[in-house]
C-alpha cells in the first residue's frame, strides 16, 4: 500500500481507539444531562480519581485486573450517590449558573483531594494485557485499543438494552422525559437520580481505568474529560447514540490534526484541536446533530 | 435616642432618590473614616498587610468585571482569566519592549482586551447558560496555549520582566508606592462600576439576566446590551492584568491558568452575585483565606508534628472548590448578603423587621 495512505489509516485507527474512550466520557456527561439536565463538570475528576483507585488496588492490593476494575466501578458509583444525595439535590430548581458553578466548585476540591491524597507523581499502570501487537494490513493496533474499542461496545450496547427493556431503564426514560408524568406515574424520581449518577459515575470509572492504560496516572487526567465537551456539543447533549458518534469523530479529528499539522506549526496542536472544534461547532450548531433545538417561552 | 431615629428608616420620595450613588449621609461618613483608615495604613500595618491589599485590589478589579458580565447580566464567563492575561500581556508588552510609560500601557492593555472581548461576546451572543460557560472555557483554554505558543510576542515560557511604573520621574518599584496608585485606580473602577449600573446600562443588564426574551419585549436592545456586558467586562479584567503584570514585575503563562478563572467565579458567588460590595469582600475574602489556612496548618502541626510540611497550595484549592459549594448552596447571596442581612438588623433594632 502507498505510504500516504497507510499513515492516514493509521492515525484513523488509533484515532477510533481514543474515540472510543471519549464515547464513554461522553455517555457519562449525558446520562446525567438527559435526566437531570445537568453537566457535571466534575466528570474529569470522577475518571481521575477511579484510575488511582484501580492503580493501587492493582499494584498495592495485589487484585487482578477485571475484580479491580469491578470494585472501582462500584466505589465510583457510591461516590456518585453520595455527590447527587449531598451537592446536587439541595441545588434543584436554583439557576442554571449555580448548578454549573456547584459541579465545578466540586471538581476543583475532588482534584486538590487528589493532589493531597495521592501526589503529583506520574504512575504507571501496569499493562494488563498482553504487550505484542496486532497488524491489519498495514496498521498496528495494540492490544489495549483493541480492548477499548470491544468493551466499549459492549458497555454500549448492554446500555441499549438496559434503556430498552428493563424495568428501570423505562422509569430512565421516562423521567427524562417529563419528570412531572414520571412522578405521576409513580416512578420515583429521587431513585432514578442516584441511580443515573451511579451509573455515570461507574462509566466514567471505566472510562478512566482504561485511559490509565494508555497514559501516564496524574491529576492531568481529569483534562480528558473537558476535551470530550465537543463529543457532547458534537453529538447533541440529550443524545446517546450522538455522544458515540461525537465521542468517535473528536477522536478521529483530534489524531488527524495531530498527525499532519503538528510538522508545520509545532507540538500540542492535538490538545487544542477539541477546544477549537468546540469554539467553532458552538457559533455554528450549539445544538450539535442530534440534540433538540429548544423553544423558549417567557 | 436622636440617631436611632434618623437611622431607623429612610423614606425615598423620588427615583431619583432611590438612585442616589451615597443613600445617607452615614454611608459618606463612614466611607470618609475607612478612605482616611486606608491611606494610613502604610503607616501602620506591617509590608505583608500593604501587600495583601494590593493583591486584593487586582483582584477586586477583575471580580468586579466578572460580577458585571456573570452577577448583573447573567452570562456565564469561564474565561475569564483569559482576559485577564490578554491584559497583562498587552501592559506588559508594550512597558517592556516598546518602554511606553505607564498612563499609556495600561489603558492599552485594557483597550486591547476590550477588543478580545468584543471578537468573543460578537459570536457568543445566541448561546446562553451552559453552552456560553462551554464556550468561554474553550476560548480560555485557546488563549492559554497561544500565550505558551506565539513565543516571539509573548516569549512563552520565559515570561516577561515588566519594568517599574514610572511616575512623574519617581520610580514606583515598591509595594508601598504602588499602593496609593493601585487603590486611586480600583476606587476609580468602583466609582465607575457603581454609576453603570445605577443608570439605565445597569438596569437593561439586570433585566437581561432575569428574563432576556422579556427583556427584548421591553425594548432592551439584547445585542447592544450583551456585547457591551462582554467589552466593559473584559476592560476591567485587562485593567486589572496590566495593574498585576507591573504589582508582580514579572508575568508568567502559568499565572493565567483555568484556575484563576474559577477562582475569580469564587470571588464573586462567596462575596455575592450581582454585587458591587460583594466582588469587594469576595476579593478581599479569596485573598486572604489562604493565609489563614496557612497559619492554621502551621499550628496544626505544631501540635500534631506528623502533619509537619503536609501543607501545600492543594489545600487552598480545596477551599475553594468546598466555599463554592458552600455558598451555593446555604448562602447564595454571598456574603454581601450576610452584610446586609446584619445592617438591616441594626437599623430595625430593637424590632425584627
């Protein structure tokens, strides 16, 4: 194959892989937006602080990786309770700027927890899976991206069936669609909302633990989340299936701009390109692709 | 008995009473005693407490600005640390390589932000609520890397010396010369601040923040009025960024982090939204917290020696981030709110309301 194309085909490739992992972030941001109509700020801080649980259940602990990685899922989905039950739900009906501001109050005081409790050192997670890797014509993947992008469907697509079928995954929907009706129908909608946070919170861990595979552990990780706000805009707030085609697209378009602009103009494009697109995607479609456009009354 | 009386209440016959910049003669007295106390205080105070000030009255700027963009208008500002930076480096820039004096860098530091707030606010105008705050984040965000980037303009991570401010052929290079200059200058700022928004700018803010369609149906221009929320905003901020860069002499990319940002946006909801006195008191109160912190933890670990060196800027963080909560959630009037809940416990003494 000619050398041009298989560097593109490249970077789509591992571009898919980190996608993947900003799907996740994102289906973590709008779970929570879908039922309560609120961004959590504090996401980046909840994917930071599971990926330094699991490092030391892993490495000080001595738990192998699929128990560690469940034990973390349900510490963060208790943290996810408990934030909902304590910050969130004395904030109910107050302004928008306040819900947004208590989220980020929150996320600034997880991450000074975190730098106070674990440090400012960069940990190295170690590798789980096996290290060789895997060759499809001509790009290489490793095994860990490999794994990203398979548990990332299946976390997908057990979330569609849990939407679709289960009993609880009905009171979901059905208060995020009017809470009133639920309310009325008898779902109680305090539930709902632990629930919906715990359930973030645990993708969120997931998102984490396996970021941690492919980067270094610092308080740094919390910033993936704030650049997976484009995947969210991208793909329409109130939208699952948009967060996993905005999750994929940031990913892809993040690792194309890194890999041919970062010769001409110098390193760190790659981190700057989520933001650029966000800036751009909200002067032209703050409503993304498949979000509902909202009808104001006064 | 004769001062409680004229205390007690005070009658407005007229709007134009209701709109008064000093509301009783008390409020010019008193004003008139802590401007006296302020200008001793040099004098009295030890260096720490001169400098603390002129910290806080940077600071007290840039909140003041915020409040009138996030407080009086209602728009969320995630950025504005941003512009804050844009206005150092502007003052800063020009001082150092063009060696303008100081009545000129400064204001051009602010014009130059104003002019960053305005390319911002044009495109910002249909968004509101979340997606504004998504959006000032991401051009913060910008900002910082081309500060980091445009390495021939700003000299990246070198940072910039600034040169001392020059008065009158006096050198102001210390921070009890700077003082006078940097309070004449916040007091500027408040007295200006404070006739905004007592006039009808003011009051088209406050109506856009309440209800902006209802705003518009009144006949509230909302884009003349958001676009010059956004341009007074980011003029206070590079005031404040040019009067930081010659207070510090020495700016730096990491002094302008998303933090400050939050930082400011704490100044403003711990002192009170919607609030001239409150971006005071959050300003002042922001600054100074962690020096209380500090000696508290200093004497923590004298009486607990394994906490010994466990203290870092982590914990004023924390602080922070736990006072937004806080606040939010018990007070969310900040404390302007709790200063005037107890002045009207005194004026009303000895009956409850």
């Amino acid at each position: 194959m000619e050398s041009g194309l298989v560097f593109f085909l490249q970077l789509l490739g591992s571009g898919i892989a980190v996608g993947c992992l900003y799907a996740l972030i994102a289906l973590g941001f709008v779970l929570i937006f879908k039922a309560t109509e609120i961004v959590n700020f504090a996401q980046g801080e909840v994917i930071m602080l599971s990926a330094f649980i699991c490092y030391f259940l892993v490495t000080t602990f001595h738990i192998p990786f699929f128990p560690a990685l469940v034990i973390t899922c349900i510490a963060a989905a208790l943290l996810g309770v408990l934030t909902e039950r304590l910050v969130l739900r004395p904030m109910l009906g107050e302004p928008v700027f306040a819900v947004v501001m208590v989220t980020i109050g929150l996320s600034i005081f997880f991450r000074s927890m975190a730098g106070i409790l674990f440090g400012h050192n960069n940990l190295v997670f170690p590798n789980p899976f096996p290290s060789e890797t895997l060759k499809l014509g001509g790009i290489v993947l490793s095994q860990t991206q490999i794994w990203i992008m398979v548990s990332t469907f299946v976390l997908i697509t057990a979330f569609f069936i849990f939407f679709k079928y289960s009993r609880i995954g009905l009171a979901m929907r059905g208060t995020a669609d009017d809470q009133r009706v639920a309310l009325l129908m008898g779902v109680s909608v305090k539930r709902v909302f632990s629930l919906i946070w715990a359930l973030s919170f645990a993708t969120a861990a997931v998102a984490g633990i396996f970021l941690a595979n492919v980067m270094v552990i610092n308080l740094g990780l919390a910033f993936v989340a704030i650049s997976a706000f484009p995947a969210i805009v991208l793909g329409g707030l109130e939208s699952i299936p948009g967060a996993i085609i905005g999750g994929l697209a940031i990913g892809i378009i993040e690792n194309l701009a890194g890999g041919y602009l970062d010769q001409m103009i110098g390193g760190g494009i790659k981190d700057v390109t989520p933001f650029v697109v966000l800036f751009l995607l909200l002067m032209f479609r703050p409503y993304g692709l498949f979000g509902k456009k909202e009808i104001e009354r006064v | 008995m004769k001062v409680l009386a004229i205390r007690s209440k005070t009658f407005r016959e007229s709007y134009k009473e209701d709109i008064r910049l000093f509301q009783t003669i008390w409020i010019k007295v008193w004003m008139g005693l802590f401007i006296v106390f302020l200008s001793l205080l040099p004098f009295l105070g030890d260096p720490y407490v001169v400098y603390l000030v002129n910290i806080s009255s940077v600071a007290a700027i840039s909140a003041l600005g915020l409040n009138i963009l996030t407080g009086f208008t209602g728009q969320i500002s995630l950025g504005h640390a941003a512009f804050f930076a844009i206005g150092a480096y502007g003052t800063a820039i020009l001082a150092s390589r063009f060696s303008l004096p100081f009545w000129v860098s400064l204001p051009a530091g602010g014009i130059v932000a104003t002019v960053a707030g305005l390319l911002v606010g044009v495109p910002c105008l249909r968004l509101k609520g979340l997606y504004l705050a998504m959006a000032t984040m991401s051009f913060g965000v910008v900002i910082e890397f081309l500060v980091v980037t445009l390495d021939g303009l700003t000299k990246g991570v070198r940072g910039i010396a600034v040169p001392p401010v020059k008065l009158f052929g006096y050198a102001l290079d210390s921070n009890e010369t700077l003082y006078y200059l940097l309070l004449s200058v916040t007091a500027l700022c408040l007295i200006t601040a404070s006739n905004i928004i007592r006039t009808r700018v003011g009051r088209a803010f406050v109506a856009i923040r309440d209800r902006d369609i209802a705003a518009e149906v009144m006949g509230v221009d909302l884009v003349t009025y958001k676009v010059m929320a956004f341009a007074i905003s980011s003029f206070y901020a590079g005031i404040a960024g040019g009067l930081y860069a010659y207070l510090m002499a020495y700016i730096h990319p990491e002094h302008f982090s998303f933090l400050l940002s939050v930082q400011y946006l704490a100044m403003i909801i711990v002192g009170g939204l919607g609030s001239i006195l409150g971006s005071v008191f959050g300003a002042v109160f922001i600054t100074i917290v962690p020096e209380f912190i500090k000696s508290f933890a200093e004497g923590l670990s004298r009486i607990f020696p394994v906490l010994e060196g466990r203290y870092d800027d982590n914990w004023n963080i924390a602080a922070f981030g736990l006072m937004i909560v806080l606040f939010l959630i018990f007070e969310p009037k900040g404390l302007a709110g709790i200063w005037g809940r107890v002045k009207t416990c005194f004026k009303n003494w000895p009956y409850t309301y």
